[in-house]
C-alpha cells in the first residue's frame, strides 16, 4: 500500500471527509474546509509528506521535537500547519492518524475574526 493509499484510508474514516485530487498532491476537506494536504515532490523539493493544522505553537514544538520527520510546509507553515514526512524509514502511521483527526478536528471549530 502507498502512502497516499494509507492516507487516504485515514481520511475516509472522518466524518464528512472528502480528497481531490490535484496532480501529485491530494486536497483532503471536511465539508469545505481543508485538514490535510498530500503533498509529492512540492515544487521539487523531493519530499512525500502530509501537512496537517495544529494548534497554535504546536507547529513549532513539533518541528523542534524530530526536525526529521516534522518540518514548516511552504505557504501555510506560518498559519499553523506542520509537515510530516511519509518518505523517511517507516513512519508512524499511528501518529500520522492522530494528526489528522487533530487537524480534522480543528475544522469544526468556529473561525475566529
């Protein structure tokens, strides 16, 4: 099974979750709100990744945490995302899960102004 493969099953298990796709990368929503990005080879970069939202600062910790599998995604690192990388050596499928009903969790939040 591929990464995207694995991803995607995570992500049919939340509620109201739906992907498009959009060349190498996959958009994944809850209603119209985003709460994943697949991301392969961004503009080049040579990294397989999905790029969840977290809570304010956990972005950072994350990164600082295992600056090997977590880094800032291009675009929307500064607005609370993390990266987290599916290319490196067996990676927690366990964790990339909780990250992603984190982040689909956020999407139910109200925005604020």
């Amino acid at each position: 099974m591929t990464a995207l493969e694995r991803l995607t099953a995570i992500c049919e298990m939340l509620d109201d979750a739906s992907y498009q796709p959009k060349g190498d990368h996959v958009i994944f929503r809850r209603k119209r709100k985003v709460f994943a990005y697949f991301l392969n080879d961004h503009h080049g970069d040579g990294i397989v990744s999905v790029c969840v939202k977290v809570l304010p600062g956990d972005n950072e910790r994350l990164i600082q945490s295992d600056a090997k599998r977590f880094y800032s995604p291009a675009y929307i690192g500064s607005r609370g995302w993390v990266a987290y990388r599916l290319d490196e050596p067996k990676p927690d499928w366990s964790e990339v899960k909780e990250l992603v009903k984190g982040s689909h969790q956020l999407t139910q939040q109200p925005s604020t102004p």
